[in-house]
C-alpha cells in the first residue's frame, strides 16, 4: 500500500501507482502538428469550473475557434483520456497490430495510467470527461494561396459506456471513437513522449507550460519565449501579472519534468533548459531513425497487399546499423520481400 503526500505544498502529486510502466504519446502535438499546422494555439480549458463561451485564437492569417457544449470546454485533465487512446494506438503500431479509431478502455487501467484514485468519484468523472471530448468542436482556416479553407472537426467522434446497472453502478468499460483529425495524425506518429511526471503535475498551467517546452524545446538545449508570448500561447485566463507569479513559483520548485524553468525578470524572458532526461533520438528503435510518412505509401507500392507495419517491424529487427537514406532502405527492403513472398 502506498502513503500518499497530500500537502498541497508538495510540487508533485504522490505517485500513487509507482510500479505501474508507462509508454506516454502526447496529443497535443499530434493535433498541432497534423491539423493545426502552425497555428499552436491552446484548445484545452485550463480552468476547474466549466468554460461554455466560445473561444477564438488568431496568429497571422490563421484563426481557430473553439465551440464547447453545455457541459464545458474539454479540460487539459480530460485530454488524459485521449493521451491513454493514443499510447494503446501506438503501442499496436510498434508491434504490427492493425489500429482502428475505436478504443476499449478498460476504466480502472485507465485510472492506473493517469495516476488517478480508483473511488467511485474518479468513474463519475470519466463519463463526465467523455461528454466534454465529444461535445468540444474546433474550426479553423487553412490558408493556400489565395483561397481560404474552413475546416470542423471534434476530439472524438462518439463514445459508449457499459456500467453496473443501478444508480450507483460502477463503470465497467468504455469505448471511444476518435474523430479522423486525431487518427491520422496518429498513424503518421505524429506523437511525442511525455515524462511519466507529466501526471502528477497538480496544476493545469504547469500541465500546459509542459507541453508548450516539450514541443518547441524538445531535444534542443535550450528554448526561450517571452512571458507575454508564453502566457498568449498557454491559453490562461489569468491576467499578466498573476501569470507572472506562477512562471516564478515554477522556476523556484523546479519540479517541471525533462526541463529547467528560469525566469529572466530584466528581459521578461521564460527560458527552459533540457535536463537530458529524455531518450535521445538516435537510441530510440535500435538506433534507426523513424520513416516519413510518404515512405509507408512507396512500401505499400513495393510490397502491395502486405501490411507495412508488420514490414517495418521485420525489417528493424533485421537490420544492424543505419543505413545513409533509411527510407530508401526500407522501401528496398520491401520490394525484395514482395519478390521472394508475392501477394499474402
């Protein structure tokens, strides 16, 4: 049995599942980087009580509006649910599995993963979390050229949940369908890994600060952005000053997980330092590189009616070292599959 800290003054929240591995992919840049493109603006409420105002986002040419339901804006602590389907989704990609944008979720691994409690609050809340990631619409604009393109899509497409029955009854099971716009940013890995601690962050904006410095920091060294940017950028409804307060409070504890927070007060500059905690590059997937996306059409091309997945999955298990142009390299490799196998 674990004993949990409950001082509110404790940067982090216990680790109430310690044994518990996790293999974390953040949708948050999936989403950025696949349908937003550059327009990295927040649409997650940062708020505990419920956000039902529509919110708009410009940068340059680009806008993105957000359209909660009755029931709230979709919270960065729902997003947790989302985070949960993509690491099942990219877990089945490593292994070759096939993938679909319907995921099971079992609730209490669910609560397990998220370092949540496993009371029967934490399962009111979920179904809570659920209504608010399929009600949340976003709309944006893709500019090309001299056109303009309006697009509308949601977090998720649908979802259905199986309880015990009576009033009390405890959540058994949920499904959730994730709508294209998240799907395909997953299966092209658009992802990022998160810190474990990423979890056990107890405030929303330091939840956000941490997704803003693992997207644009990275692998580097070193990022800085200036307050007021940061504060534009993590979408807080906290004026300048307060927002200037809590960027200091997290500089003092340094607790922000693979990054050191340090606030230059003359320039007014955040400026965020790699910990090296994080798994360089070159050592993820026995030291190959990951493949473009284009390079799984080509493959499908070399090797037609097999799954390129599965391909990929043999063919890193039979290389040594990296060659110089790995995506030529695998699409080589399928092409010769295909000669000595034909059609499965």
């Amino acid at each position: 049995m674990v004993t949990e800290n409950t001082n509110p003054l404790t940067p982090l929240l216990p680790d109430r599942h310690p044994q518990h591995d996790l293999f974390i992919c953040d949708v948050a840049d999936a989403v950025l980087k696949d349908v937003m493109q550059h327009m990295e603006h927040p649409f997650y409420s940062l708020s505990k009580k419920p956000e039902t105002s529509v919110k708009r986002y410009r940068n340059g040419d680009h806008w993105l509006e957000i359209t909660p339901s009755v029931k709230g804006l979709a919270t960065i602590y729902d997003k947790d649910i989302l985070i949960y389907c993509i690491s099942q989704i990219m877990a089945k990609l490593k292994h070759g599995e096939p993938v679909s944008p319907r995921v099971r979720i079992n609730s209490h691994e669910l609560l397990i993963f998220t370092n949540r409690g496993t009371s029967g609050r934490e399962y009111i809340s979920l179904m809570d979390a659920l209504d608010r990631l399929e009600g949340t619409r976003i709309r944006t604009n893709i500019v090309s050229g001299d056109e303009e393109q309006i697009d509308g899509f949601g977090l998720i497409d649908a979802s259905s949940i199986r309880r015990k029955q009576g009033l009390d009854g405890r959540l058994l099971w949920c499904e959730v369908k994730l709508s294209d716009w998240v799907f395909n940013a997953i299966k092209n890995e658009e992802v990022l890994t998160l810190h474990r601690d990423y979890f056990r962050l107890r405030k929303p904006i330091e939840r956000r600060v941490y997704e803003l410095a693992r997207k644009h920091c990275g692998q580097q060294k070193s990022w800085k952005i200036t307050l007021k940017h940061l504060l534009m950028k993590s979408g807080s409804q906290s004026p300048e000053k307060r927002f200037r307060q809590m960027i200091k409070q997290l500089a003092v504890h340094d607790h922000l997980p693979d990054y050191q927070v340090f606030f230059d007060e003359v320039a007014d500059m955040v400026v965020f330092t790699n910990r090296g905690t994080m798994t360089p590059p070159s050592l993820i997937e026995g030291h190959i590189p990951p493949l473009k996306s284009e390079t799984y059409d080509r493959a499908r091309q070399a090797a037609p009616g097999w799954d390129v997945r599965h391909l990929e999955s043999e063919w890193r298990d039979w290389i040594v070292d990296a060659p110089r142009d790995v995506d030529a390299a695998f699409v080589g490799f399928c092409r010769k599959w295909f000669e000595k196998r034909g059609r499965p």
